[in-house]
C-alpha cells in the first residue's frame, strides 16, 4: 500500500486493530450477554428463578458500567487504553471464578453481574475504541467494522459453546469456561496497545470537542436518544432466542444453533456497515439497518420457527452495528480529546437500555405466556430510533482551528479524507 493511500492505516496499525478484535469477543459484555441465554434453563432448574429474574442479572451489570462511565473515561483519557484494559482483564476473571463457584441466593447472583461490571468495566468498547479511533482516521468506519466483528464471533460461538458445557457438566462449568476465555486477550492488549509517540496522528489526541462543547451539542442529546431506543429493542429479544425457540417445539441445540446465526448477521454487519459509512453519509446508513432488524422481528412473529433462522440473521445485522456506529460518531463528531468521557456517557445509556430490554421481554412472556408483544414494541423502538437517527447533521467540526494548525499537512489531509 502507498503511504498517501487511506488504507496505509492498517499496514501500521493492525496489531491494534487485531487487539481490538480479540478484545471485543471476550470482554465483560459478549462473555456475560450473550452466553445468559444458554444458563437459564439450568437456573431455573436449580433455584426456581424466573427467566425474567435470570435475565435481569445483566442489568447489575449495566449498571455499574453506567455509574462507571465517567471515571473510567478519565482514566481512559489520562491514562490510555493499555494501562486501562490490564488491570480490568483480570478483574473480569476473577468475577467469573466467582460465579463459577457461586451457591447461595439471586441477591447474591445478581452483585456478582454487578461486581463484573466494576471490575471489567475496562474490557468494554469504550476502553477498545479509543484505542482504534486513535491509529485510523481515513479508514475509520472500516476499521471498526472489522474490530468489533469479534463481537460478532461470541454472539456466534458463545451460546453454542456454553451450551456444550452446561448441559453435560452444570451451569457452574459454563462459568469457569467463559473464566478462561475472558484471559485470552492479554497479550494481546501488552503487544498491540503500545503507544507510538512519533505517529505523525499522536497530535489528534488533544484535537476535538470539550466535555462542555460536547453536552451543549444538539448532536450528542440526538445521539443518546436515538441509541437509546435501539439499545432497548433488539438486545431484548437476543437472550430469549434459545427458550423462545425451546417452547416452540426445537430442542436445545438446535435452538441454540439458529440464536447463533445472530453472531454471523453481526459479523456481516459491521464489516459492511463499517465500509459504507467511511464512503456515505452514516445516518442514511444506520436508519435503513435498523429498520431491516424490525423488519426481521415481525418476520420472527408471523414466520414462527420455520423462519428464525432468517430472522435471527436480520436481527444480527443490526445488533452488529450499534457499538461500532457509536463510535463513529463520537470520533468523528467530537474528536479525540474527550473522546473517553463523551462515547463513556452514550455507552452507558446504551448498556443500560441494553440490561433492561430483556427483562421487559421476560416480563412479558411471564405475564402473557408469549413472546409476541415484545417483538411488536421492539420493531416500534427500532422505527423511533432510525427517525432520529436521520436527523443528524451532516458535519460537526468541534476541532479549533489553532489545534488543527498545529498539526501535520498529512494529518490535515488524512482526517479530510
């Protein structure tokens, strides 16, 4: 690749962007979202706990990440990614010994989701991202695509994997595994995230929005609001797949198979999604994905199981693109600067609309004995959010013009690109 060329970023910067992706399939949120599904039968078994009560478990998680938002985005800003991520790596093992060797009361159960998210709060995009959106700028939206697809590899492998342990060896095993698949990522994180003082992009680092600028933007309110809504919609249903297909009728495996294919739509989305928004306007591209996943959720209520597997994919594409389209636009609208504290605050509601959806779906299969309520509202979240998606502005350039001086002819021009 030439030098001039806007994908010469990835000659340079792939131990970061490999580091992200291992990262991404093995921090606190995929181990413990998307493997929850695959323990509830085993729970419910054991301890008579309702699958709304299961399900809620996520939300101590969230939680903590949420009121975790705003230092661990000061410490992301002064400390960096590297030092962030090694300390809360095995701090998220330690919480799943823990589970592991778990045998007492839900209160019990539900603060140890909440101790792993304080102690992996770290292990989160938000720590992952900064350190991505640092090493590309011309090829950013690609490059997160391809990172963040390693969530998609745990939404892909992780129900099936865990279901392969818990059902011959207890619920108990599935933790200890997800214990050992949370270590993976270390050296990987020691190698990749190693600062390069003479990167001709290190001056991007102090380039952007302030926390003020940033809180008084109309953007940044739009952008919470729309994510909010789409971060209670489809991550509500992915944690039912497994029983909402047991109770029609499939057995365990193969249902667990077909929530699988969510993991493929996740990984097809955000490499598709990533590429086109480096090209096209993001908006015009995140709405249209969003309604596709509704779409995929009315095809699930009408279609029945003969249909989960192309709706499961559809649901996938979408959940493949949230973390990811954040991000972009956090970089892209604010800068680096606070990059830490701004993505920090919109992930934090973002995670916590994420841990309440599937309570509200459990609730409502509790309530109903059914599933269909839930896929109606979440195909009306989905709407609602890609309406206020599309009315974000085109550009929002916080970047002073003194700090854009300062910086590199280059640079200037890779961040036009």
């Amino acid at each position: 690749m030439a030098s001039n060329s806007p994908y010469a970023e990835f000659r340079t910067g792939w131990p970061t962007l490999l580091s992200v992706t291992v990262g991404s399939a093995v921090g606190v949120t995929a181990l413990l979202f998307y493997s929850l599904g695959s323990f509830t039968g085993s729970l419910n078994a054991e301890f008579g706990w309702s699958r709304a009560q299961v399900s809620s478990s996520f939300l101590y998680t969230t939680i903590v990440l949420a009121l975790m938002a705003a230092p661990l985005g000061w410490m992301l800003d002064r400390f960096g990614p590297r030092r962030v991520a090694l300390v809360s790596v095995p701090g998220l093992t330690i919480t799943l010994l823990l589970l592991g060797r778990f045998d007492g009361n839900l209160t019990t159960f539900h603060l140890l989701f909440g101790l792993a998210g304080l102690l992996g709060a770290g292990t989160t995009s938000v720590v992952y991202t900064k350190a991505l959106n640092s090493r590309f700028f011309a090829k950013r939206g690609m490059a997160l695509g391809i990172s963040l697809a390693g969530l998609g590899v745990a939404a892909l492998v992780l129900p099936a994997f865990v279901t392969t342990i818990v059902q011959p060896y207890g619920w108990r095993a599935g933790f200890l595994a997800l214990a050992g698949l949370s270590l993976l990522v270390i050296p990987f994180v020691f190698f990749g995230f190693k600062t390069d003082p003479a990167s001709p992009h290190a001056p991007l680092q102090n380039v952007g929005a302030t926390r003020r600028e940033a809180l008084r933007s109309r953007t940044f309110w739009m952008l919470l609001a729309g994510f909010l809504l789409v971060g209670g919609s489809v991550p509500a249903i992915i944690p039912h797949l497994v029983p909402l297909l047991t109770d029609a009728g499939m057995a365990p495996q193969a249902a667990a198979g077909i929530a699988g294919l969510v993991g493929l739509g996740v990984i097809l989305g955000r490499l598709c999604i990533g590429a086109l928004v480096d090209r096209f306007h993001a908006p015009f591209i995140a709405a249209p994905l969003f309604l596709l996943t509704a779409a995929g959720c009315l095809l699930l209520l009408w279609g029945g199981a003969s249909m989960a597997p192309v709706a499961a994919f559809m649901v996938g594409l979408s959940f493949g693109a949230e973390a990811d389209l954040i991000a972009f636009f956090c970089g892209n609208y604010f800068g680096l600067k606070s990059y830490g504290f701004i993505y920090g605050l919109i992930y934090a509601a973002f995670s916590v609309a994420i841990s309440i959806g599937p309570i509200w779906a459990g609730a409502f299969f509790d309530r109903t004995g059914s599933y269909d309520g839930a896929l109606i509202t979440v195909a009306v979240l989905l709407a609602a959010g890609s309406g206020i998606v599309l009315l974000l502005p085109r550009e929002q350039a916080f970047a002073r013009n003194r700090d854009m001086a300062e910086l590199p002819e280059t640079v200037r021009a890779t961040t036009q690109a």
